[in-house]
C-alpha cells in the first residue's frame, strides 16, 4: 500500500522550502507544523547554508521518522539567496512555498493554498505566479495590517508601491517561474533583499492575495541569515534598488513616496561603498529623483554608521 511518503515522492504538488543557518533549536517546531498539514501531496527540502550548529544530525533525525520525503542539502554560508536559487534548482514540486527556519506553517496552510490556486481557471493560471496568505504572529494576531476585501489579483510591486500594504506574507510561486527568475549573478554579497525577484516576477505575472492567515512569524532576536547592518547588505541594496528604480520610476506620480524611498534607498547604498549606479543606464524619473535624494540619503548612511559603532561598543 502506498503511503504519504511514496504518493509525495512521486508527483508533489508542493516543495515546501526552508534555507537555514544554526537553527537546531527551532527546525524541529517548524518540522511538527509541517507533519500537521492536511493536505500531504507535498517534499520538505531544507538546504543548510553553512550551519555550525547540530543541524545536520537534527535533519537526519527529523527525515527518519517523517511520513513525507524530506531533502537536504549542505553548503557553504553564502546567503539566504544563494540558497533560495539552490532549492528552487532542487525542487520536485511545481509549486514552491519558502518557510522560514524559524516559524510554522498552520494546519491547514497548504490546503489552503491549494484550494486558492485551483479556483483560479485552468485557462488563467498562466498568468498567474502563485498565491499569498497573510500571518499571525506567535500570539495569534495578524501581522500588518487587514485589506478590506479578499482575494486580490495584483502582483508584489502594485501591492508595494501603489497599495502600501504592510506586514509579513507568505505564499508560493510556481517554480518554473521562479527557475526563469533567479537572483542576479556577480553580487558580492551576503544578502540580496528578496524583493529583487518578486518586483521582477511582478512585471510579467499577477500573484492572487487572500486574507487567510497560513502562517505563524516568531519574532525575536535570535540570528537570521539577512541579520546584516546596512553597511554590510549595501551591495545587494545597491542591486535591488538599482533594478526597482530602473523598471518602477514611472510609477512616480501613482507613488511618490515609495519610489522617492527607493531613489534615497539607492544614493544610500551608493554612499556606503563610495560608487555610482551608473546614471545614463536609468530612466529620466529616476536619475532626477536621485538627485533630490542625495542630502536625506546622507543622513540616513550617517544614522547607519552611529548604530554600527554603538553595537560595536564604540
């Protein structure tokens, strides 16, 4: 008789994805959340950016009595992006849902999910990325504030920029999508913001927002793999608002003041590792936009430097 197990190895509608680093303390909370779901035609795959902690044996325990196939994969610490692109390579599902190492999935997470996708007609899902949720906190309160209505089609730059909306979401793309829009190459960097994919999904595909929490946002101080200054993530913010501006700048007068954030977010970067984006390859919007940004991004790489040197001890 074929179990979970086998039916999921087969055919998976679902990877569900976690990147982790020195996280043996919190894997197995998330791994229980996962053995809850209700809906089981889904593969964990977890791959393990480097970990110094007790993370591989934790895996294999975890792997040995799960009734779902559970995949993992150890590599150098190179960031949450560089492993984000390794599990999309690796992934058997055709949706791909990315859980932190840290949180939990409700119950009924993916059931969720899945009914959303699946009410979308056959013939429009090519146009569609995938489907959002919203999340609770540890206490069980919405994290960001509530949308009036539900579902949205929408895509993550309107959802961002136009419609402001905040607070921590989650949900899945399908992961040809994503396999066509991996994060840029060349970046030297530890963390490159994961806006940079979905504001390049955005240009080509709707995403579908519900209001239904599917997840569970522990916040707390612990490490996290983009737990960075902002000296030290300049060049992957240099990248993403470099790429926001350059596709998003006409969206100036829908939005002035979430794009004039992103010419200050790039002059900001630019500052701190003392170069230029490059002037002549931006859109007219954008290069007088940062021009007006220069004396707040001062101020902002100056405010940067002071919460360096304090949590330095200086």
């Amino acid at each position: 008789m074929t179990d979970d197990r086998d039916r999921a190895a087969e055919a998976p509608e679902f990877t569900i994805f976690t990147a982790t680093y020195d996280r043996a303390g919190t894997l197995e909370r998330l791994f229980d959340s996962i053995a809850r779901q209700t809906y089981r035609g889904f593969e964990w795959l977890v791959v393990d950016d480097g970990s110094t902690d007790a993370t591989p044996a934790l895996l294999a325990g975890l792997a040995a009595r799960a009734a779902f196939p559970v995949r993992y994969f150890r590599q150098p610490n190179g960031g949450k992006h560089v492993a984000f692109d390794r599990g999309v390579r690796e992934a058997r599902g055709a949706l791909f849902l990315t859980i932190d190492s840290d949180d939990e999935l409700l119950p009924d997470a993916l059931a969720t999910l899945a009914a959303t996708w699946h009410a979308i007609p056959a013939r429009e899902r090519a146009h569609f990325t995938g489907v959002t949720g919203r999340c609770v906190d540890q206490h069980g309160s919405l994290v960001g504030a509530p949308v009036a209505r539900s579902p949205v089609d929408s895509d993550s730059a309107e959802a961002t920029f136009i419609l402001g909306w905040t607070g921590e979401r989650v949900g899945f793309h399908r992961t040809e999508v994503l396999r066509a829009h991996p994060f840029p190459r060349g970046v030297e960097s530890r963390f490159i913001p994961e806006g940079r994919v979905w504001l390049d999904i955005a240009r080509r595909y709707k995403t579908r927002f519900i209001e239904t929490p599917v997840r569970v946002f522990h916040d707390h101080d612990a490490p996290r793999l983009s737990a960075l200054d902002r000296v030290q993530r300049a060049p992957g913010d240099l990248e993403y608002y470099r790429f926001a501006l350059n596709h998003y700048a006409h969206w100036w007068w829908r939005a002035p003041g979430a794009i004039a954030k992103l010419a200050v977010g790039l002059r900001r970067a630019e500052r701190h590792l003392d170069t230029t984006v490059p002037r002549d390859s931006l859109p007219l919007a954008a290069r007088l936009l940062l021009l007006a940004a220069g004396p707040l991004a001062a101020m902002a790489r100056a405010r940067d430097l002071r919460v360096r040197r304090r949590n330095a001890g200086c």
